[in-house]
C-alpha cells in the first residue's frame, strides 16, 4: 500500500479538520493506516512560539513568523517521509500552500515561500476548502487570532489560495455547502489517488 500526503488547505472555519476526520473515518474504514496531521503544531518548541505570536505575546514581521511557520513544518518531516514509507496516509490540516497564501498575503515572495519549503515532503494532493472570508467570520465569530480578525487580509489569502488551486495536484471544492456533500467530493478527489 502507497503511502500519501494529503492536505486540506482554506481559510480559518472552511472544515478542514472535520473533512480530514470525515476522510480518515471512512479511508480507515476501507483498511488504510491513516494518521491525521496539523500545522502548526503547538506542542513543539517551535510551534508555542507561533502560538505566543498568534496570542499577541510577540511581534515579529511576516518574514519571521512565515519561517516559524515552515521551521514547525521541517520539525516533522523526518516523521512524515517515515509513515508514507510505511503506507500510511497523512491528512494534513494544513501544509506548504499555508505559508505561500498567508505570506503572499503580506506582502512577501511566492517564489521565496516556496523555495523554503521544497525540502519538505510534498504533498500527492492538495485540496482547497473554499469559503468567503465572510462565511469563516460567520462561522467562528469569537475567540479569533490576529488573522482570523482581519478580513482584507483573509480575503487576500483567498486570492493566493485560487491562484495555487490552479495547479497540478490541487482540487478546489466549494466548502459553503452541508458538510456531507463537500465529505462525497474530497472523497471522489482523493479515490484516484488510492492503490
């Protein structure tokens, strides 16, 4: 069995991590070793420091928080090349495609985004969860980071978001529907994908 690497990407609020749990649920359903991941991860070194950021506890420039973000990301890249190798699917909350929308939607470098990351593992698919900056206000309206608060900048987001879904590898799905129904497409996406 093939190892993968699947990642949900979308604003805040767009279902990634119910629509990994859904697709987990039913791949493990059918057999598959299956492993659900998320970006950041705050319990690293690495990822507190995000986490102290994102809470206002710090300031750092979208350079410096955009290579926290990819930092946190490499602290597991030996875990993931292993647990493809042993045929386990990883469903990321999140990936690459984070760091390129967020920071493209700061002002930075694509090109320089992208270049930071090209020793990680890439991921087999990627799949856009796509809401309106409005519907991830709608649905979490309290409780909201720096980010999730400023819309411009989620809109912004969104822009760079399309722009990558036009890519190889990239599935774009409506996710302002029932969630089941978005649960049927990522599914459809990623069969293709399976040995």
């Amino acid at each position: 069995m093939k190892g993968l690497l699947i990642a949900f990407e979308g604003l805040d609020q767009s279902g990634k991590q119910t629509q990994g749990e859904l697709l987990r649920d039913r791949l493990t359903a059918r057999g598959r070793p299956v492993r659900l991941v998320s970006f950041p991860d705050y319990e690293t070194a690495i990822g507190g420091e995000i986490r102290r950021a994102l809470q206002g506890e710090r300031h750092y420039g979208a350079d410096v928080m955009q290579l926290l973000y990819v930092a946190n990301r490499y602290e597991w890249r030996d875990e993931i090349i292993r647990e493809r190798a042993r045929g386990t699917t990883l469903v990321s909350d999140r990936y690459l495609a984070s760091s390129v929308a967020y920071g493209e939607a700061q002002g930075l470098d694509a090109v320089w985004l992208v270049s930071i990351q090209k020793y990680l593992p890439q991921p087999d698919i990627t799949i856009l969860l796509d809401i309106p900056p409005e519907v991830s206000a709608r649905r979490k309206r309290s409780n909201r980071d720096k980010y999730e608060q400023d819309l411009a900048l989620l809109a912004r987001v969104r822009e760079s978001y399309l722009r990558q879904a036009a890519a190889p590898g990239w599935v774009r799905l409506d996710a302002d529907r029932d969630r089941d129904l978005v649960a049927a497409d990522v599914y459809a996406a990623v069969a293709q994908y399976l040995d």
